[in-house]
C-alpha cells in the first residue's frame, strides 16, 4: 500500500514537470520585456500571457500526463472542467480566485475520470 502511495506521488510529480517547466521561459520573457530592462512590449505581453493563464496550464499538463498512453483528450476534459469549476465558484461568490488550484483539482479530476471511463 505504500508504494501505491508514493508511485501516485511520482506520477504527480512526473505530470506537474510540464507545466513548471514551462515557467523559466515567462520569467525570462517578463523580466526581458520589463520597462526598465528592454521595454518591449509584445515581450512582456507574451510573459504575462503565460503566467495569467497559468491554471489554465497546469490543468491541461496534470491530465495528460497522468492520463493513460497521455492523450490529449484528457487535457481538453481539463480545459472544460476548469472553466466549469471557476465560472460555478464564481457564482457563490464572485471575490473567489482559486487559482492554480482550481487547475491541479480539475486536471486530477479530468485525468482520472479519463482513465476510468476512456472507449
């Protein structure tokens, strides 16, 4: 049992590796783009694009790679499902942001239910 535990863990670990390490890169782009640096626009802009859509990322990286055979149908269940889950916990109360976690939820949830139920 425990090493069911921890394969679960490493295989957590292996799926959330493509989303991280996407995040070097926007760094980069940010600081590069910053006013202060290069001041150019449409890099800080590409930066920024990254990390205001990081949950969005980490939702589409968790379900394909946990996933079986990692199938890009899973990343897009995530997609859906994050959408779903920010536009309903918005309606309870519209201050709440659950960010990256709504992702890691909805990218467990999608991966999950793919592997179970895939034709």
């Amino acid at each position: 049992m425990k090493r069911d535990f921890l394969g679960g863990f490493q295989r957590l670990g292996k799926a959330l590796m493509t989303p991280v390490a996407v995040l070097p890169a926007a760094a980069l782009l940010l600081r590069l783009g910053a006013g202060d640096v290069l001041d150019l626009k449409w890099m800080f802009a590409a930066g920024d694009a990254i990390f205001g859509n990081l949950a969005l990322l980490f939702a589409i990286g968790i379900a394909i790679g946990l996933a079986e055979e990692n199938n890009g149908v899973a990343g897009l269940a995530a997609a859906v499902g994050f959408f779903v889950l920010t536009k309903v916990a918005n309606t309870f109360d519209s201050t709440i942001n659950m960010g990256v976690l709504a992702g890691i939820i909805s990218g467990l949830l999608a991966a999950f239910l793919y592997t179970k139920y895939k034709a």
